[in-house]
C-alpha cells in the first residue's frame, strides 16, 4: 500500500479562508436560517442588504418575523452605515418614526428616500402620503396619494386614504367619489364602505349612509387578523384582534349615529 499524503496545515487554512470568501453569503445565510444571530451573521457576511433583510425580519414585514421596532430600527441604520445608497432602509426607518408619532423625523427620512430613489420606489410617496395626513398638510398629501395611484390605481388603501384626505377637509363628495373608485377594485371592503358612509352621512343623506355602513359592518365581521395585518403591515401584530375589534366598533357607532337622524333602521 502507498503512503497517504499528507496535506500541509497551511493549505487547509487556505481552502477554509477561500471556501469562506467564496461561500460567505450562503454560509450567512445558513447562520441567520438556523440561529437567528445578527451579530454572527453580519460577521460572516456584513453586506448591507443583509443588515436590510434583518431589520426587515424585526420589522415583521412579511408576517414571519419578530416584531421589535428598536431592533428593526438598529439593523436599518446600520444597513445604511455599510452602503448609504442601499434601496429601501430610509423607506424604512421612515414608517417606524411614523408609527411612533415622530412625524418630522418620518418626514425627513421619508424625503431622502424619495431625494436618493425616486420613482425607482413609489411606495414611497404613498408613505409620504400618510405622513403630510397626519401632519394636516393635506395638499400636499393628496399630491403624493394621486402620484402613488398613478402607478398603481388597483390600491385600495390608496384611494381610501385619498378619500381620508379629502374627508378631513370637508370635501364630502370628493371623499365618497375616491372611496367608490376603490370599490371598483375591492368592492367588499368594510373600510371603503365606511368611508362611504360618512361622506354620505355629511352630505345629508343618512338613509344611503346607513345602507353603507350596513355593508361595512357586515364585511368587518367577516375580516381575520391576517387579514387586518395585512392593511396595517406596520403593526404591531399582536395587536391585530383589538384592530379588528376597534374597526367593527367604529362602524357600529357610525351606525347607531346615523339612525338618531333618519328613518334607517326604525
């Protein structure tokens, strides 16, 4: 029999050092896949995008992750201190501020995002959208709503939250005309069909209103917590049955409100 040969140490960690510049992505993956460890995952693969789908997992932006806005708002911020350009942490860090009430925080991350990627991410505008809302910069909401349905007119909540802006300022007919124009699109929606109702309601026809929200009752007992998580993906979503609960309730008020004042329903 002949000898063995006998490979020299230094070659060994050679072929580890070059098996792990080679494989680092998929050996990180494997790392994040099974043991969840940030900090060892972006050890052994500190890309940004990495750091972007781990904030992404504390974020619980597909449902399958853990929902943690600090975490998510650590690993989105690093995602930027690696690549500044990297695609959508600015989007990102944005709706997290917003969810927290911190609206000229959300509004000047949310005008980088828009100042470094444009139209290349238009969900963009629809997250600026909702930030002039709550600001009461309704103008310039509406811009960023229609901007938004330009690209994608079979969004519900975009033309619900259109509907919002315009309800806010009192512009009723407007409101319930955008609110029909998503119904087009998703016409057993308990959300559009509310909205429909108060803008009937304000427009002085109680007895089409409480048709209306008859309708948007009867679809919100039907909703289910994926469902609701769904419409309120940034979320907290363990809170999806109060969601659910507060949606229901707010319609059945819209309701008894709307049968002091008419014949509906006596």
């Amino acid at each position: 029999m002949g000898k063995e040969k006998i490979i020299p140490t230094f070659v060994i960690v050679i072929i580890i050092v070059v098996g792990g510049i080679l494989f680092r992505g998929q050996i990180a993956a494997a790392s994040w896949f099974v043991f969840k460890n940030p900090t060892l995952t972006l050890l052994l693969d500190p890309e940004a995008s990495r750091a972007l789908s781990i904030g992404n997992y504390y974020f619980n932006t597909n449902g399958q992750g853990a929902y943690d806005l600090e975490k998510a708002r650590f690993y989105f911020e690093k995602a930027l201190s690696i690549d500044a350009n990297v695609p959508d942490a600015w989007h990102q860090l944005a709706r997290i501020d917003f969810l927290e009430s911190h609206f000229d925080g959300a509004l000047s991350k949310i005008n980088k995002q828009i100042e470094l990627h444009g139209d290349n991410f238009m969900a963009s505008f629809y997250m600026r959208g909702l930030i002039h809302g709550y600001r009461k910069e309704y103008a310039e909401a509406e811009q960023d709503f229609l901007k938004f349905i330009s690209w994608d007119k079979k969004n519900w909540a975009a033309w619900n939250d259109l509907a919002w802006v315009y309800f806010e300022q009192g512009k009723f007919k407007e409101a319930k005309k955008a609110a029909h124009e998503g119904l087009l699109f998703d016409a057993n929606n308990p959300w559009l069909w509310n909205m429909v109702g108060v803008s009937l309601m304000n427009l002085g026809k109680p007895d089409a209103a409480g048709a209306a929200f008859l309708k948007a009752l009867e679809e919100a007992r039907t909703l289910t917590e994926d469902r609701w998580h769904m419409a309120y993906p940034g979320n907290n979503p363990m809170l999806a049955g109060q969601g659910l609960e507060k949606i229901k309730g707010s319609i059945q008020y819209n309701l008894a409100l709307v049968s002091k004042n008419s014949s509906f329903l006596r």
